[in-house]
C-alpha cells in the first residue's frame, strides 16, 4: 500500500514538473495573468514539498516493516493500533504518546 502511493505521488510529481517545464514558454503580457500564473505554481510547490515529506516518512515506515518494529510506538514501546495504522500508516506513535505529545506542544505555545 505504501509502495503503490509513494508511486503515486511521484508520478504526479513528474506531471508537475512537465507542466511547468512546457509552461515556461508562455509568455503573459497582462501582469495580473503573470502574477495568479506565478500564485499557482507556488502553490503546486509547496504541496509537491509536502508530498516530498510524505515520500520520506512512507520510506521510513516501509524500513519499519522490514526491521519488525512497524506498529510499535517509539516513545512507549506499545502496540499502536490497527485502527490507527490504518488512518495514518506513517505514524510513528500510538493514541495515548500522540495526545500527550499535543499536550505539551499546546502548552508550550
């Protein structure tokens, strides 16, 4: 599952790239059409940026699987569930770390 969206993501990627390879020889002359056309790529990067980020740690959780410690929390050492897992195959902490976690960043501001 990891794999088929690391893929994924990739591949849009690459669309993403093309685009904007092919779309550098357009030429606006209107400034606002330049300036909505410039809006949009940087925000296509910054998603791309965050999907970069989001290939990194499915990596880390594919290594995880491989090492055994896949659904296991780093803080505590318990079994994070299946549940949770599912929602977000990432993660790296179970429920009770996570809030905990939330907790303290909330309090620290």
């Amino acid at each position: 599952m990891l794999t088929k969206q690391i893929n994924e993501l990739l591949t849009e990627a690459g669309k993403t790239v093309s685009e904007m390879t092919n779309g550098l020889r357009e030429n606006y002359p209107d400034p606002n059409d330049r300036a909505s056309l410039e809006s949009d790529r940087n925000f296509e990067l910054r998603i791309r940026d965050r999907e970069r980020k989001l290939i990194a740690k499915m990596q880390e959780a594919i290594k995880r699987i491989d090492d055994g410690a896949f659904g296991i929390c780093e803080v505590c050492g318990g079994h994070i569930s299946e549940k949770r897992l599912m929602a977000r195959p990432v993660t790296t902490l179970c429920i009770n770390c996570k809030t905990k976690q939330e907790q303290i960043e909330k309090l620290e501001g």
